[in-house]
C-alpha cells in the first residue's frame, strides 16, 4: 500500500516519542516524562452514542449533553480531553465502548520542583524545550513520535477484522549534567537563606572545577516549581527563569582586583614586596578618587595591599600598566567576549571604548569600576589565575547518550588560551590565601582548610548614575590553595538590612558552602585530630524531630531541605562516616 493509499484507507492516532531525561552527574533524575493520554472518539464508528457520552461524562468529567451534541455533529473525530492519566483509562477500557481511541502523549516532569530550575529551564505544552538545558539542547531531548493506524472505510468507520498498525515512538537522548546533586543543594540552600537574611532583591552562587571548567552547582534565589510555571504571566515567568549569573552584566568592584593585580605581577610591574603607600585617595586627571578606607591604609607593600583591597594600590597598577597593557589583559581574560558556556542568553562584559578611556577610567577600572562583567566571564577569568594559567570554556552538560548506549556528545575540559604564567599564579594563590586568613575575607575561612578568595561590594547604577544605598555584595574563593579544585562566586544582589559589604553578607555564605563541600568530599580537616571524631548515625526513616534529637545530642547541627515531608530520605554525610562536631549535616525528607 502507497503512502496516498495509506491516508486514504485508514485512521491514525498520535503517540508521542518520549522526551530524553535530564540527569545530575551522579545519575539522579532531573527532569523526566510522564505518560498521558488524549481521548477522542470516532462518532461513525460508535454503536451507542449516549451510552457512550454517558461513560466517558462520569469517568473525564466532561458534560454528557456537549459530548452528545459533538457525536451528532457529523465531524469524523471528536477529542474529548486532553492529559488524561493511565488510571482513568483503563476505566474507559473496561466499559468497552466502541468508537473511543486513546492517543499516548508524555509531559514533563520535575522531581525535585524548583530545583536548579534556571539552569533546567522548561517546554512549552507541546513538550518542546523553550529555555535552560531543555531549550540549548531540545534537539538531542526531543524523542520521534510514533502512531497507530486503523483501516477504516470511506466515512471514518472502522472495518471489522482489519488490521491495526502499531509504528513504535522513539525516546529521546538522555543528558548528563556536570552538576552534582548533593553540591547544588549546598549552594541553593545558602542562596536561599541569604536572600531572606538580607531582604534582598536577589542572591546567586555557582561552583566550578577550576580545573576542567566543569559547572558543579549553579543557583539563584528566587526561584519557581518547574511543575507549576506562570504561563499566564509571561513578565514573571521570564524573570524567575532568567539565569542571571550567565546572562547579567554588574560592576564587579573588588572581585576584579584579582585580575588586575596579576596584570601587574605577569608584566614585572610589581612583586609581592613593592612598596605602596595610600593616603586615602589619589588625584588622577584632577579628579580626588578615594579608597574605601578614607583615613588611608598608609604604607603597604603589595600583599598587603591586596589583603587591605586597598584602591589606592589597584589604581596604581592599572596606571602603571597603562591603557594598551590595561586592555590586552583583558582581552586575555575574555572580558569583553562570552565565555561559550552551553546555556542560553549568555552576555558579555562591557568595557569604555579603549580609544576613548581617559586615566581617571583606567584608574578606576584598577579597582572594578567602569567596566562590567556577567558573574560566569568573572569566574572565568579569575579561574585562570589560580589554576596555572589556563582560561577555560564553562560547561555544564557532561555527555548525551541514545537509548541503546551510544554516546552523541561529551563536554570535556577546552583551553582558550593562557592569561598567565603559573609563577604568576601560584604567588596569587598564595595571595589570595592571606586575603582569607589575615585580610577582608576572613569570614570565608573554614577551620583546618586552606582557602583563597576576594570579597566584593559594588554600587550599582540606576539611570546612568550611581544609586546610593544600591550594593551587590559578592565573594570569589577556591580550594585547596596549593592545588585549586574548586572555585566559587557568591553574590547578594541589593541587601537592604543595613549589612552590604561583601565581607560580612557573602564570605560567611561561601564559608557554608565550603564547609559542607568538604565534608561531603571527605576531604580531612588539618585540625581533624585535635576535635573528637563521631560516627555519623542512620537518619534514614526517622522523622524531623526524632532526627533534631539525635543531632543535638551529639552537638552537630543541620540543615533540613523539605522535598515530599517530615521522614528523612536523604542524608549528608553517610551513615557510619567519620564526624565532627562542626560540620553541618545535609537532611532531606
């Protein structure tokens, strides 16, 4: 039979291939399908139409007389409704109706509700992927539909005896994210509870392998339940799902200062002993730019410059650089390009036209001022110090793989190019270290731990000005120092509490992370033998107050994300790990 034969002699009902599920890199679903059904009914090949409207009005809750009135029409097919679940059709199947087909159609699902949903992003009604990893990689997701077809007569009726075709939907590739589950929790929970510490606008926090450019956690707060969108509202619903750390631009402020103090360490400028004094300010241009100590930090030499964030320091060595150095540094750093990231709506940083950029703005750049960055280019680039050199391209997708095994696609660590030299960045690592352990980022210190890092408070700009009382308060940190695993940028998107330096708001949040990080790494503690170690008891089961006790008697505080309810069903660490009494334990019921 010919494919004009085909259509002319028979009926098909639609079945939806499959969409490709989206997993963490452990394996734990992220975002799958659930199997649905369309009802529709053939009115010419019914035998008894208001028996039929009959049925089909208890079990679907559709009136009687509209789906009567429908069957009379004379049209050859009538749907009845639309996401019918699998319990309900089996109901119809057994009153043994005639006339009354079901098509199998998927929607998505979503475990875990609003989590890492600015990365996952989410489909349309048709299962089509419109942002986040369903939309970047909606071609590889999307499954092949299948059908059923029934030989029918001229008019639609069935031919009894005939045959039913039955041409199998195909599901969709799988993909692998490089996001770990147990890690993002650690970073959504802290995004989560700065955002209501300090009233904010917005928090976000994303975790990287400063090694390979692997994205281990990314979120943002707020948030939305991916089962439950605001389609009605198109403005919310693309707010909540903008991924702000990929597609914004900010004024970094002191967070910048680590590319520009290894701009001047790279060009032989300075070394970690030259001398620096600040009075509180400099005059550049016949302008009076002031440190953010206006008293002065009087005289420095670079390290300590750098563990005061002293601005005048910076101002000096974006000055000494001068404009063409300044700016080829960052283009190395990819400043001004996307990083290649495979998420959606990626921006790029901006930058005053070099030819026109005076040294009142290159002064102030020095210091993070007048140039703009996304948070994931920042991350980038800062990356690159204290991983040896090498800037990295982000990416959070790990591999996709077709049903029978076979792998289509693999994200693997991809080198840019080199920004500096690894002398350059191990003097930074150990740099950035004394920042955490004698400077402003003392706050993000995890006992027994090395940890390196620089806090950041910027003003923002409202109207082309600055607007006073407008912060974003941030911290980038990594670990270990002497060999960078992992590396973070935290960020308080307009704290109105009062508290906005990036010390007291972001740096604690990111001591959180790490502390939990480690824990979960099993990475040992240098100050691991001077605390009594525990072993972690089976929490698994108990609900939330039997649990409180148990923790408490040990002296050990948690954290307690509710997923489905009040039992337990997942714990960090392990039961029978080896504890001590200041980590916090991860509880999800």
């Amino acid at each position: 039979m010919d494919l004009k034969a085909l259509d002319q002699w028979t009926r098909d009902v639609p079945i939806t291939g499959e969409r490709g599920g989206i997993y963490d890199s452990t394996g734990r679903l992220l975002a799958g399908c659930e199997t649905v059904y369309t009802v529709y009914v053939r009115p010419n090949a019914v035998t008894d139409k208001i028996a039929t409207a009959r049925g089909l009005s208890v079990v679907l809750g559709v009136d009687e007389n509209y789906l009567l009135n429908k069957f009379r029409t004379g049209v050859s097919e009538v749907t009845v409704k639309k996401k019918v679940k699998k319990d309900k059709v089996d109901e119809i199947r057994k009153m043994g109706l005639t006339g009354v087909y079901f098509a199998q159609n998927v929607t998505r699902i979503y475990p875990h509700g609003d989590f890492l949903s600015a990365v996952l992003g989410f489909c349309n009604v048709d299962c089509i992927g419109q942002s986040g990893i369903e939309g970047y990689y909606n071609e590889y997701l999307t499954g092949v539909d299948g059908k059923i077809l029934t030989e029918t007569d001229l008019v639609g009726r069935e031919i009894e005896d005939a045959g039913v075709y039955y041409l199998a939907g195909q599901k969709g590739c799988d993909v692998y994210l490089t996001v770990d589950y147990a890690i993002q929790s650690f970073l959504q929970n802290a995004v989560d509870e700065a955002y209501k510490e300090f009233q904010a606008k917005g928090a976000a926090c994303i975790m990287m392998d400063a090694q390979t450019g692997a994205i281990v956690g990314l979120a943002r707060a707020p948030s939305y339940d991916l089962n439950n969108l605001p389609r009605d509202n198109l403005e919310t619903l693309m707010y909540l799902s903008k991924n702000t750390l990929v597609c914004d631009v900010y004024e970094p402020g002191s967070t910048f200062k680590i590319l520009t103090a290894a701009m001047g360490l790279e060009e032989g400028l300075f070394t970690s002993s030259s001398s620096v004094y600040c009075p509180g300010y400099r005059i550049v241009d016949g302008q009076r730019i002031k440190c953010w100590k206006t008293i002065g930090h009087g005289a420095q030499n670079f390290v300590k410059g750098v563990q005061n964030s002293c601005n005048c320091l910076f101002m000096d060595v974006a000055l000494a650089l001068g404009k063409e150095r300044l700016y080829d540094g960052f283009s190395k750093f990819g400043i001004t390009e996307k990083t290649g990231v495979d998420i959606w709506g990626e921006g790029k940083g901006l930058t005053i036209n070099e030819g026109s950029a005076k040294n009142v703005d290159i002064a102030r750049m020095g210091f993070g001022q007048a140039v703009a960055v996304t948070p994931i280019g920042l991350l980038t680039a800062c990356c690159s110090v204290i991983n040896g050199g090498n800037l990295l391209t982000p990416y959070i997708v790990d591999h996709v793989v077709k049903q029978d095994g076979t792998v289509v696609y693999n994200g693997e660590k991809r080198i840019k190019r080199q920004t500096v030299s690894k002398e350059t960045s191990e003097l930074m690592c150990k740099i950035l270290e004394s920042v955490v352990t004698e400077g402003g980022g003392k706050n993000a210190a995890v006992a027994g731990y090395s940890i390196g890092g620089k806090t950041g408070t910027a003003q923002k700009y409202a109207n082309g000005r600055v607007e006073k009382g407008l912060y974003l308060s941030s911290f980038v940190g990594f670990t270990p120092t002497d060999n960078p695993r992992y590396i973070i940028l935290m960020t308080v998107d307009e704290p109105s509490t009062g508290v906005y330096y990036g010390s007291m708001v972001a740096a604690p949040y990111a001591a959180k992370i790490f502390s939990q990080l480690f824990t979960y790494l099993d990475w040992k503690s240098s100050e691991a033998e001077k605390r009594e170690e525990l072993s972690m008891p089976d929490l698994i089961g108990m609900d939330l107050s039997e649990a409180d006790r148990t923790l408490k008697n040990l002296g050990v505080t948690y954290e307690y994300n509710e997923v489905n309810g009040e039992r337990i069903t997942y714990q960090l660490p392990a039961p029978g790990s080896s504890i001590t009494t200041d980590i916090v334990v991860y509880l999800e019921g």
